[in-house]
C-alpha cells in the first residue's frame, strides 16, 4: 500500500494534537495538584496533616481514591472496546465512534469546571468518564495507522502523531500556567484551575474538527443485530489471539508491552500526585516539571525512531525499559524538588519513544489485515488491562504499607519481567531471521 496523503497524515496527526490536552493538563499536571489541593486536610499553619477523604460513605487516602478511579475507567472501556472495534468493523465506521469518544471526554473535561472540594463524587465520576472518552477514542485513532502509512512509514507517522500532541498540550499548559501565576479576572488559584479544565475540554474538541474533516469515512455497511455486535467483539479478540499464539515474535512482544506498560502508564498517570504528596513539589514547580517532561518528549520521540531506524525496534525498546527501571529506582530515593526535576526530565527523553515506538512495533509485527480495528483492540486491551493492574497495585501498595513510594517497587518488577519478554522476543526474531 501507499502512504496517504500529507493532508491526511496531517489531518490524523491534529488528533493527537487535540486529545494530548487531556492527558497533559488532566491527567498529569493541573488536575492531580488541584485534587490533592481540596482533599487534603490542613491545620491552623496551613500544614497538611492528612490525605483521608470520605467517598459515599468509605473513608480512603485521596491518592488511592484516584489510582482506583483511574484504574476503574480502564476497565471499562478494556471491556468495551472489543464490542465498539467490532461495531467499527461491521460498519466500517470508526471516524463515527472517534467523534462519540472525542465529545464524551471533552464534555467531562468541561464539566470539572464545577468540581469544588464539597462536589468529589462529581469529580471523580468526572474524571472517570473522561478517561474514558480518550481511551476510547484512541481504539478507533489507532486503528485508522495501518490504514493511512505504509509499513515502511509507520514509525515516522506513529512520530509525528506524538509529537504533535506534545508540542499542543504544552501551548495549552503555558496558557493554563499562566493562568494560575497570573489569576487574572479576579481568579483564585482554584478557579483558575477550574477554568484550564474547561479549556481542555474545548480545545480537545475543537481541534478535533480537523481530524474529523480529513479523515477518510468508509462506506457504511449493514448492522448486524446487537446480541451478535457484542459477541463477535469478543470472537473477534479470540481469532486474533489464535492468529498472535502462531506468531511467536508478536506472541511475546505483545507479553513484554504488556508488563512494560504497566510500569509506563502508571508512573505517567500517578507522577504528578507522588510529587505532590511524596516530594512536596508545589503547584508552580509541578506544572513546569512536567513541561519540562512535554519539551523532552517531543525530541525524545523522534530520536527513538531514528535509533530504530538504524538499531531495530526490539533493541531499541530494550534500550529504553533499561532507562525506565533506572528512573524508578532514582525515583524510590529522591527527597528533593530537584532531583524530581531530574527524574521528570529522564521519563521525558523515554515517555514519547516508548509509547510511539510500542505503537508502531505492533503495527510492523501484526499480519495484513482488513480488520485493522480488532487487531488494535486487542492491542488496546491489552494496555488497558495492564494500566488497571499497575494503577491498582499502586494504590493498594499505598494504602497497604502508608508509603508510595513502596509502589514504585511493584513498578520495577514489571519493567524488568517486560525487559525479560523483550530479549525473547529479540532472540525468536533472530531464530526466523527478522
């Protein structure tokens, strides 16, 4: 196949752009320190004294209250998305269910607008469904990469895809930050934060037109009823296991990603609170810590598929989980705001690369196919069900043991099984000469 045109790699790439607003300003930086900022308890100094909250009636740490938020939204859309890849396939309509996902997120991105201290349950059923919404929607963006690059294109489109959410999210974070420094129209801090998640909300979606608008719409095909929908999702995950289980290189690269991304998306997902809770970073410094991380990512991105171009993608992974065991070991013993900024800075030479370069491995390895969709379902619930058990372990550590930086030592191990899964996976490429 050919690569399609520049106005449709551009076109698919502004969805990143779009949606990366979301996992910078919501998921990492402003709505994590805004979080801990309300649900924290304080004495007569201003000293925070305690993290309990108290959720329809159960009294839990603030911080793992979150992690199991986040880890619950997971599931869901782990769940859903096999029937919603089936759904696309059998209608041959996924830019459909790319605008579904986009405007559910971006609606709840809008209404944390109103999430006050007295209002959690509403901003966590927010953030729930939030997640859900980009989850969701990245099932049917994902899918559309075989579809529009040849695989000879695919590391250098899944790149630029990346990078241009990147370089978005951080002009949005900029103008969110100076929000907060500035606190024009006579803003407190809060509602300064208030606004940038509502911000989010509109920038994700009206960015999003532009993908809408370039992407190619297939032709529509005959529903088939909704009992049948729903199980040939899940057939449809059972025949490409089948297909993966006689593909020893997939097989095991899909074993390795999954122990990995439990380690990555749960250090992405829960950096900013341990900062907050753990290392006492205040709101300023987080904020540009993790634009540090943005800045990073973007090169970080690039040079990961240049390495591969030169390396291979199985070293190169290889090359950047060792990277990511070592920053979580830094990170177990850091003390100061400092050395958070040394870590933040670590994670964002590996963040971009891994996510982009996992993305764009699994594309070159998975057999041609006119079922994109499913192929990249199963990817998608394969991360998703990594990210609950590494969000949930991480939150259970905490409550568990008091500490979370004891969490961090359940996210070594599953960067090093990963490593492990990698190197076999390295080995059986070279055994079918690959």
């Amino acid at each position: 196949m050919q690569t399609a045109s520049k106005k449709v790699i551009n076109g698919w790439s502004m969805y990143d752009w779009a949606n990366s607003a979301y996992n910078l300003v919501i998921t990492s930086t402003i709505f994590p320190a805004y979080y801990d900022a309300i649900t924290a308890t304080k004495n007569a100094k201003g000293e925070v004294i305690d993290h309990t909250v108290n959720f329809l009636g159960w009294h839990v740490s603030s911080g793992s209250l979150y992690t199991y938020a986040i880890a619950f939204a997971y599931l869901v859309i782990a769940i859903l998305s096999p029937i919603l890849s089936s759904i696309a396939d059998t209608r041959g309509d996924k830019k459909s269910f790319l605008k579904l996902f986009c405007f559910l997120g971006s609606i709840s991105c809008c209404l944390l607008y109103f999430f006050t201290a007295d209002r959690l349950v509403l901003g966590i059923v927010c953030c729930i469904i939030a997640a859900i919404g980009y989850c969701g929607s990245l099932v049917f963006y994902n899918a559309y990469l075989p579809e529009i690059a040849a695989p000879a294109d695919q590391d250098k489109v899944s790149a630029k895809g990346f990078s241009l959410g990147y370089i978005g999210s951080v002009i949005l974070q900029i103008l969110c930050f100076v929000l907060i420094i500035k606190l024009p129209f006579g803003l407190n801090e809060g509602g300064a934060s208030r606004l940038s998640f509502l911000l989010v909300g509109l920038w994700w979606i009206g960015f999003a037109q532009i993908t809408f608008a370039t992407l190619p719409q297939k032709k529509k095909q005959i529903l088939t009823a909704t009992k049948e929908k729903v199980s040939s999702g899940f057939t449809a995950l059972k025949i490409v296991w089948q297909e993966i289980k006689q593909m020893p290189v997939l097989r095991n690269y899909l074993f390795s990603f999954f122990f990995y991304s439990m380690g990555v998306q749960t250090v992405m997902l829960a950096a900013a609170l341990f900062g907050s809770q753990v290392i006492h970073v205040p709101t300023d410094k987080l904020i540009l810590s993790i634009l540090i991380i943005q800045v990073v990512a973007i090169i970080g991105a690039y040079l990961m598929a240049k390495l591969s171009s030169i390396f291979g993608n199985i070293r190169v992974l290889i090359f950047t989980v060792v990277i990511w065991i070592g920053i979580c070991a830094l990170a177990y013993y850091i003390t100061s705001i400092n050395g958070f900024y040394i870590v933040a800075t670590l994670v964002g030479i590996v963040m971009g690369g891994i996510q982009s370069l996992s993305r764009s491995t699994y594309a070159k390895l998975m057999p041609e196919t006119e079922n994109t969709a499913s192929f990249f379902s199963f990817y998608d619930v394969t991360e998703k069900i990594a990210i609950v058990i590494g969000m949930f372990s991480f939150g259970f550590i905490q409550e568990l043991t008091g500490s979370m930086r004891n969490s961090i030592v359940a996210l070594i191990s599953f960067f090093f099984v990963g490593l492990v899964g990698l190197f076999i996976t390295r080995k059986q490429q070279k055994k079918l000469g690959i």
